[in-house]
C-alpha cells in the first residue's frame, strides 16, 4: 500500500468519479446519474468498500466523505442537459452516526455549486450493517426535511430487507444485480421481484433494476413492472460529462420493438390512453376550476410536484366538496388564491 494513504487529502484527488445514467424503462428518457467512484485501484486498495472501510478505521470518513460528496457534484453540475435530472449519491450510514456528525454541510456544499437539495438522491446501501437504526432515521428525516430524496440500494443484499422500506419510506428502491441477472429464465428471481414491486408501489416507491446488460433481462424488468433500469445494456459509467445524454434511444427502441410483439388487452390499453394536463400541488383554486371546466368529461388530474413527479389525484368529487362547503365560494374568490 502506498505511502499516500496516509494523507486522505492526496488520496480525494487522486480519486474520481464516473457517472451512471439511470433511465425511465419505457421512455429512455433519463431520472439521473449515480456518481461511481473511480481510481481507487491505482492507491492500492482491492475493493471500493475497502477504501470506506480505511477512512473509518482512521478516524476520518466523515471529513473524507464530505471532500469526495463535495468532488462529486462539483463535476455533476457540469452535466450540460435540457431539463433537470437526479444526482445518485452513495451514503455510507456510518458517517451520519458518528459522534462528530453535524448536519447542513451538504447544503451548504449545494449552495455553492448552485444545486438544489431536491435534485440529490442518498443512496443508503443495505450491504451496510446497521448498529444505530434509531440514530440513522433522524438524521434522514433531517434529509427529507431539507428536500433530500432517498434510495434503498443493494435491496435484498444485506441486513435489514424491508424493515428499511417501512422506516425510511424511500423514493427509490434498486435492484441489485444479483436479481437481475438471469431473471427471464429464473423463475424464483422473477417472483421475488413481482412481490418487491408490487410492494414498493404499494408505498409510493420507484423501483430500479440495476446491472441490465442484456436485452431478456431488461424485457423481464418491463414484464414485471420495474420503473427504471440502470446497467451496460444502456450505457456504462462514463468519466467524461459530455458523453452523457438525455435520453438513450436504445430503450425506447426494445420497448416499441416489445409492444408490436405483444397484441394483447393491455397494448390495446396504452394504444388508447389519454394525456391529461397535470395539477401542481400549489395551483390556485381558480385554475384547478377552470381545468375541470376545460375537461367536461373527466373527473380527476393527477397532481405532481414542481419536478412533474407524481402526488396523488384530485377527483372532481372532492374539489366539489371543498367549493360547495361553507366559505367555499370565499375561498375561490380570494385574491391570494389566484
């Protein structure tokens, strides 16, 4: 091992970071990049949680993180798209429970960068034993609060399975590779997954399916209801910001290739779906009114965020309770809700 690791700061620039593109399984249109650290190979060390676990034994992986976090969306923001993505970010959960910890340095690293904590994803991997569940999920909840978003990553790998999905209440579930591989011709692989994201969607999660790199697998994904793919079949961990894109062709190629293949009700269904216009979960009262006037035949809108991620629904019946009850009127023609 070279002398080198001795001097974390030498160590950070040494190392660098690839970007991943995690992308919607129908569209190709990409929900982000997971930042991968890179070079760690070239100080010695035989494994990527190997660096992680040398920081800890030292006394210093929460300054080290912090430097690599800070490394890592420095160069993400240089990521030159037409819309806004996700910026994928491992969370070692012993960093946030050591007694050293102090909350807001991600915010405050965003602040300079000119990146908005909504836009973060913290991955916490399940590969990662535990000890202080209770102390964890506050300072997740410190996260949320502050706009951070959350993944369950290496799902079914480690330790906690599902007591994670029910205490964190991620946005994001991924699949690990493990799961993946395979998958059209395993069938016990293909009914774990049908269960996890039955599950998932039940709690308003998004599931990802990590390491696709063949296309009987990714079809398998999108058979049993996955929402993302990451892997080599779409693209692999790419140094160079500008080889990233927007959208990646080829999965909007197998999924258009997949539906003429398949003549049954459910293309039928998707062959006569309807684009409705969305409602912002801030939007006046007096537009939501004017939208149910525009749409005479339909009865609800689906609400989304400012990020066009989804909410919820708004049904004509319970927007009509609410201007039909008492000062419902007063409430529509109050200027501050227009």
């Amino acid at each position: 091992m070279i002398e080198m690791r001795e001097k974390w700061e030498e160590i950070v620039d040494v190392l660098d970071f690839a970007f991943q593109p995690i992308v919607n399984i129908r569209t190709g249109l990409c929900i982000g990049f997971e930042a991968l650290l890179r070079n760690w190979e070239q100080l010695g060390f035989s494994s990527l949680h190997e660096v992680f676990d040398w920081a800890f034994e030292k006394g210093f992986l929460r300054v080290f993180d912090l430097a690599l976090r800070e490394k890592a969306i420095a160069k993400f923001v240089r990521i030159r798209l037409q819309r806004p993505v996700k910026f994928f970010f491992n969370l070692d959960p012993r960093v946030v429970t050591t007694p050293e910890y102090k909350p807001g340095n991600t915010l405050q690293i965003l602040e300079r960068y000119g990146l908005s904590a909504k836009q973060v994803v913290l991955e916490i991997s399940e590969n990662h034993r535990i000890h202080s569940v209770d102390t964890l999920q506050r300072v997740l909840e410190q996260y949320r609060k502050q706009g951070f978003q959350l993944a369950i990553d290496d799902y079914g790998m480690g330790f906690a399975g599902p007591r994670l999905l029910y205490l964190y209440e991620p946005e994001y579930v991924k699949i690990p590779r493990f799961f993946i591989e395979g998958v059209d011709r395993d069938g016990r692989k293909k009914l774990f997954l049908t269960n996890l994201v039955a599950t998932s969607h039940t709690l308003g999660t998004m599931v990802i399916a990590e390491g696709v790199e063949r296309n009987e697998e990714f079809y398998s994904c999108l058979d049993i209801g996955c929402d993302a793919v990451q892997g080599f079949l779409i693209d692999t961990p790419q140094k160079e910001v500008s080889h990233l894109k927007e959208e990646y062709e080829i999965v909007e190629s197998l999924y258009l290739k997949n539906r003429r293949k398949v003549q049954d009700s459910s293309s039928m269904v998707l062959e006569n779906l309807e684009l409705l216009p969305t409602v912002k979960a801030e939007e006046p009262l007096a537009k939501v009114c004017e939208l149910f006037r525009s749409y005479p035949k339909c009865r609800f809108f689906p609400v989304v965020n400012n990020d066009g991620e989804p909410l919820g629904i708004l049904q004509e019946e319970d927007f009509h309770n609410v201007i039909y009850a008492p000062y419902g009127r007063a409430l529509l023609e109050n200027l501050s809700l227009r």
